[in-house]
C-alpha cells in the first residue's frame, strides 16, 4: 500500500506511541558537537535522545552506543549521514586551496597542511552490521536514504526509520520509501540542510510554511524541526499537525553538549542572531552564525570542492584561529532562534521544550 497521499487522520496523534518514550521532543543529532552523554541525558528525560554517527569509526560507534545504554535503558536514536560520496577533482581541490592560501599565509599555518579529525562518511555496509548487531530502536538519515540493500537489513532489525525533507518532494520520495516518519526541516533549522532531491534553496520554506504542506501530503507521522526552541514554538508545531518536535540549537549550550569555548562564546553573543546559509566550510549548505570566511567567501558559491572534500582545506585554518580564541573559520553551526539556547541540562531542556505539548494535552 502506497504510504504518501492525503493526511491520515488514524495514524497516532504524536510520536510517543510510535518510539516509546513518554515526550514527543527529539534531540536533533549534531555531529561534532555532542556525543551518548547528550543523547542519554535527553532520553532518560523521556524524550528520543540522538547520536551521531558521521563522524565515528565502526569501533567508535560501538563505544558511543555502549556508552549510552550503560546510562539509560530508553529508546534512542543513531543518526547517518547517505551522501552520494563525490569524485575527486585536483583542479578545483588546488583552486580552492588557493582561494584560501592569504588566509594561510596571515595566520602561519603551512600551505601543505594537512588536516586532522574525523571525516563525514556516509553509511555503509560496515555500519549496517554494526546496526544489526547492536540493534538500536531507532535509525535516522540526513540526505535521503541509504541504497534500498543497505536501507532493508537496517528495516529487518526492527528499527523504526526517519529521515529529513527540506520539500513536499522528498516527503512523498521519503513516504514511498517507508520511512516510518518524515522529519519537516526548515530553512530556519541550524547544520546542514537535509535537501537531497534539489540544490535550488529557492525551494527551501520555513517551518511553519512547509510542516501544514508536508502533513498534507504523506501518511506517516510528521516532526518538525528548524526555530523551535521553546514550549510556545512546540506548541504551535502541534497545531500545524506535526506528531512530535526536533530541536538542536536549543541543546547546543547545555553541559553534555562538546562545543568548543569558542562555539560558546559565539552562541552567547550578538553574533547568533546573524545566521545564514551557506557551502564554505563544507562544500553543502548548512546554516551557521556568519562570521569571517563566511562574510568574505561566502554564504553561497559554486567554485569549491563538493561535500565534504570542501572541509580539510579549511580545517586547518579553523584549528589556528581557535588556539587564539577565534570562531573566524569554525563551522558554528546555529538555528535562526538561538534566544532560548541556555546552560542547562539536556534533560531540563527537554522537559520545558515538552511543555508546549503537555498544555495541549
């Protein structure tokens, strides 16, 4: 039976039924900034803590989940990233390394740098056994879906399944492809767009006008995600019809949360209410507070190196600027509602973020 078509006015009214966890408030995975003392915290509240798995080794994400269960036995959620991994291309690598050589240059670091850290990789068939053999309740995926032989052995755990529409298009190719939920990403959402069908960001909508569209449209439950950062935003999201809310921003300040002092710093600061979109840092649009490489390369141009081939080159130059206390070249990675981000518990965040369920209820 086709799964997209008019809203169904049967399928359960929020997402608690469907997870098992007692709010309807997910933790957006943020890779980079978080790890299984966020998702933990975040799911031991009643919530559907997330964990992001881009950027860890098949080992890593046996520790991480490891970790997490040995702090709660809630239900969570493991987040992958299904990028069409590119081609490289030498001569737009060398073109944008020299694009950023006078930054180099003004902050000493060699031009042959080479960077450190993890790399953002999408999933693969070395992941998938790692899902069937620690069988998480919960599976995620930003860009799409993974190949339909990968997507089948993480259904046959039993995980329940989402992933992320930035259009009513990749809702209904989402729906089709029985996701279990459809995650309503606003262009007002902090990170990477999960945009996967089109590169156009004129077709990129707010929350609140593209989450009514989208519950219109498929017969799967709806979460919205992209502003909300308080109980008066989850509580308009529920009157819009979305089945639950996703939120990261709000969490980015919190004491689980990895960030570093210079990410803080720009959070708390007259900065975070100038966000935008932008494919400098990475190679993708993600929406970050602007700040150096942004208002000066960017937000948005087609000359650099495609997602995430564009990250190494400026990796270096982010690692400098923050050993002398700069967010010049970080990805700062924020909502366009930062106001509510406070330094409390993941787990008071939830619970004041489930508040604008709980009235309605």
């Amino acid at each position: 039976m086709s799964t997209s078509g008019p809203h169904n006015p049967c399928m359960p009214s929020t997402i608690d039924a469907l997870f098992g966890i007692e709010l309807p408030i997910i933790q957006a995975p943020m890779a980079g900034a978080q790890g299984s003392a966020m998702a933990a915290a975040v799911s031991a509240a009643g919530g559907l803590g997330s964990l992001p798995a881009a950027m860890l080794t098949t080992e890593g994400l046996r520790r991480e989940i490891g970790e997490l269960r040995a702090r709660t036995d809630r239900p969570f959620n493991v987040n992958f990233f299904c990028h069409e991994p590119p081609s490289f291309d030498a001569a737009r690598d060398a073109a944008w390394r020299a694009r950023l050589a006078p930054y180099y240059d003004e902050l000493g670091v060699a031009r042959d740098a080479e960077p450190s850290g993890p790399a953002r990789e999408p999933f693969s068939a070395e992941m998938a056994s790692v899902i069937e053999e620690l069988r998480p309740p919960v599976v995620s995926f930003h860009f799409g879906l993974p190949e339909e032989s990968l997507l089948e052995r993480v259904r046959r755990t039993g995980a329940k399944i989402l992933s992320s529409a930035t259009t009513v298009e990749e809702a209904r190719w989402l729906a089709e492809r029985g996701v279990d939920a459809v995650i309503a990403q606003g262009v007002e959402a902090g990170g990477h767009r999960g945009m996967f069908l089109t590169g156009d960001m004129t077709t990129q909508l707010g929350t609140f006008a593209l989450l009514p569209q989208i519950v219109d449209a498929v017969r799967v439950p709806v979460i919205a995600a992209g502003g909300i950062a308080d109980a008066r935003g989850v509580a308009a999201a529920f009157d819009l019809g979305a089945a639950g809310v996703q939120a990261g921003t709000a969490y980015l300040l919190c004491p689980e949360s990895t960030i570093s002092p210079v990410y803080r710093a720009a959070l708390q600061s007259e900065a975070a209410a100038h966000t935008a979109v932008t494919n400098v840092i990475t190679g993708r649009p993600a929406r970050g507070i602007v700040n150096r490489i942004i208002r000066e390369l960017g937000p948005l141009r087609d000359d650099l190196p495609p997602f995430p081939l564009a990250t190494p080159t400026v990796m270096p130059l982010r690692a400098a600027a923050e050993a002398r206390g700069s967010g010049d070249f970080s990805p700062l990675w924020s909502g366009q509602n930062a106001s509510h981000c406070r330094p409390v518990p993941a787990a008071e965040v939830t619970r004041e973020l489930a508040k604008g369920w709980l009235r309605r209820s």
